[in-house]
C-alpha cells in the first residue's frame, strides 16, 4: 500500500464519526421524557399502573416552575392562550325546539365547570393548559341515561396520567389525582380515581376523560410542548434575572480584589476578616467603602477593581439573544407582538403589526383553536348540543383599530 493511500485511511478512520441515538446532545428536559418512546417505566396506585411522566414523574411540574423563571416565556404563553380564546363565546339555541330546552343550554354554557364557571371559564383553562403543558385533559359526567351533560371542565394535565395500555397498546383509562410523583401517597386530599378515556361510541359509565395532546409533540402517550426545545433559554433567562438583582443589591457597584499584605492571621480570622468585608459590600444599604487600621504602612491592603470591560454590553447583546431564541421556540413571527423589544426599532408600524398578527393567527392561533373546539365537540355531540355552532369571538384587529387604538391612548395620556 503507497503512502498516500496510508495517509489517506488513517485520517479517515480517526476523522469519521457515525451518528447514533446516543450521540447527539439534547437538553435534560428531552432526555427525562425519552424512555417513553421506548420501554416505559410504570408507577403504582391504589386503582392500577399507570405510565410515568418524566425520570421522577415530575415533568409537568418541571413546566410549572419554569414558567415562573422567565418573563418572556411567562408572558408569551399567556398571551397565546388569550389569542386562542378570543374576548366571549358565541353559539346559536336555533336547533332546540322549546324554551325550557333553550334556558337548559344557557344554563349549561355559564355553569358547566361549577358555579359561575362557564363554558368560556372552561375553555380558557383548556387553552392555557395545552399552551403551557402541550396538552388539555377534558372531564365530563352525564346523568346515568347519558341524554344530559351535568359536568363539564377541564382538568390541570399535572395531575392527569395515561393507566397502563391493554394488550394491543391502546390508553382505554387515565388515571387522576392532584399531584404524582415522589411522595404523592402522602399528600392531603391525593386520592387517585381511575376513569376512562372518552370514546363516543362507548355508552358505558357516566365519567370521560378527553386528553388532547399537541400532535407536534412525537409522544405517544403525553401532549409535550414545542417550547422545550428553549430549555436551556428559559433557565439563562432566570439567571439573568438574578445577576441584575444581586447587581442592583451591590449597588451596581464593580468587584474589587482585596489583598492583605503582612499579616499572619490564622484560618478563622480569615474567614473573620472576609465575612466582615463580604457584609461591608452587600445589600442595597451597602457601603462604598472599607476602613482598615494597621500599624504599619506596609500592612495596609491593597484594592484592585476586577477589569469587567464591555460587561453591561455583552450582558446585553446575550439577554437580547436569549430573548429571540425563546420567541423562536414559541414560532412567534413578531416580538412586538408580545411585547418584546427589538434592537435598533422605537416599536412596529401599524402594518407591521398587522401582519405580523395575521401570520401568527393563520400558523399558531387558529390551528390550536380548531385543536380544542374539535375536542369540545366531540364532547358536546354526545347529547346533541355540538349543533349549537359553538365559536369564539374575536377583537377585530385591523390598521384601522390600531390607528382608533393609538390615538385613544394619546387622548387619555
């Protein structure tokens, strides 16, 4: 073999790397749900197995407080949601031949999901669900002839999860409780029921479960949301969050390298010396300066500030890019939509913004309403009440109601 052919097969032997399921990197999120596309993990309760959600069962909970870690993503989810309900429901009695059957469904619209918790109560819950957990978990009771719905609501997919599949892999019952995982027997009020899930050509039972899932989600089992793909986004957003906090709380002021010089202190003075020091320069009440007595010249510390140049500026630049990977993973198509400023721009034109909205209701708002109403009305169908047309109604947005819009705020300010 000559030796160009030798160099050739040796670095094509070291340089070449085959791509497995195991070798490409994803965020931690991704890797807790991944055995549910393989061999499941089952968890026990008092009525059956069920399939866990996430490594310790606590996936829908990881959601929850992520949603508390960043005001971009907080803020982008429920706006979507409020997009995806519109402003009121519309729906038309015109099918139903008496006015008892028509006060019937009026009083079935405002009190489905309880007292005073309508139809439009129900449906904004759903939407924030399936926006903040990709899924919306549907529960209806009827009356034991099945002709009426008595409740109707929807339930926080957190305490929702899919009981162990019979022979041919189908989810024929879900399993509810208020809260699972670790230590979830021990919690007050925790009592697990199992019901089926919705089918309406099964007329057995008065109990249903409906679980929608996001169909982006590539989960068989549980709806997950497209947004996870920002983990680590939505986590630096919280840590921004908190390098601004604990700069304000130092008073903005810049890290100093304090060197002692001359003194043979012990380890507990040191620890002493730097407590006090650490105190002197913490907290908004903070003081700017230090004072230190020494006997000799030579003993006196010396200050160094940190060299922090262009901090503020690449703080900047990385928050702004956290931003647009955050908006990317909720595909919206404008920041200003949502309220998030844009490098170089005082704010979009009015056009703009109505493009930008028409783009987002035609990719994001619509399909995910159409998503929940369709399951609303498999639901409803079952007593005859899908032909009432249920629909959302909607603020028009137009270039003519941004322009009425801005010059009632100029009126008013």
């Amino acid at each position: 073999m000559g030796l160009l052919s030798n160099i050739s097969e040796y670095f094509a032997s070291n340089t070449y790397v085959q791509a497995t399921e195991n070798s490409i990197a994803t965020n931690s999120l991704e890797n807790s749900i991944d055995d549910l596309n393989g061999r499941y993990r089952l968890g026990y309760t008092e009525v059956g197995q069920y399939i866990k959600f996430g490594a310790n069962d606590d996936f829908p909970v990881i959601l929850e407080k992520m949603l508390r870690q960043s005001p971009v993503h907080s803020g982008i989810l429920t706006k979507k949601s409020k997009m995806v309900v519109g402003k009121d429901l519309s729906y038309d009695d015109g099918f139903l031949s008496t006015n008892k059957s028509k006060a019937e469904l009026k009083a079935f619209m405002n009190n489905c999901g309880g007292s005073n918790k309508g139809m439009y109560d129900v449906l904004t819950h759903a939407a924030f669900q399936y926006e903040h957990k990709g899924a919306s978990a549907l529960y209806v009771r009827w009356n034991k002839e099945r002709t009426k719905i008595i409740e109707f609501k929807s339930l926080d997919p957190k305490g929702v999860r899919a009981a162990e599949p019979n022979a041919k892999g189908e989810i024929t019952h879900y399993i509810i409780r208020r809260s699972f995982g670790y230590g979830a027997a021990s919690i007050q009020h925790n009592e697990p029921r199992k019901i089926k899930a919705f089918n309406k050509f099964d007329k057995s039972g008065t109990e249903a479960i409906l679980y929608i899932a996001n169909p982006y989600s590539g989960n068989p089992y549980y709806g997950v949301p497209s947004y996870i793909s920002a983990f680590h986004y939505i986590e630096s957003d919280f840590a921004f969050g908190k390098h601004i906090l604990n700069s304000a709380e130092n008073g903005f002021s810049p890290r100093v390298l304090a060197t002692f010089i001359g003194r043979n202190m012990s380890a507990e003075q040191k620890r002493e010396e730097y407590a006090k020091f650490k105190e002197s320069f913490t907290g908004t009440e903070s003081d700017n300066f230090i004072v230190s007595w020494v006997k000799k010249a030579e003993d006196a510390p010396t200050f160094e500030p940190l060299d922090v140049t262009n901090l503020d500026k690449t703080v900047d630049v990385l928050s702004r890019l956290n931003d647009a990977k955050i908006l990317t993973a909720h595909n919206v198509t404008s920041p200003t939509l949502f309220g998030v400023m844009v490098s170089g721009k005082l704010g979009g034109t009015g056009n703009e913004l109505v493009t930008a909205y028409q783009i987002f209701r035609a990719t994001e708002t619509l399909p995910n309403r159409e998503i929940l109403l369709d399951g609303v009305n498999r639901i409803l169908s079952t007593t005859g009440y899908d032909a009432m047309n249920l629909s959302i109604v909607e603020e028009p947005i137009n270039l003519e109601s941004i322009k009425g819009a801005n010059t009632e705020d100029i009126s008013n300010g």
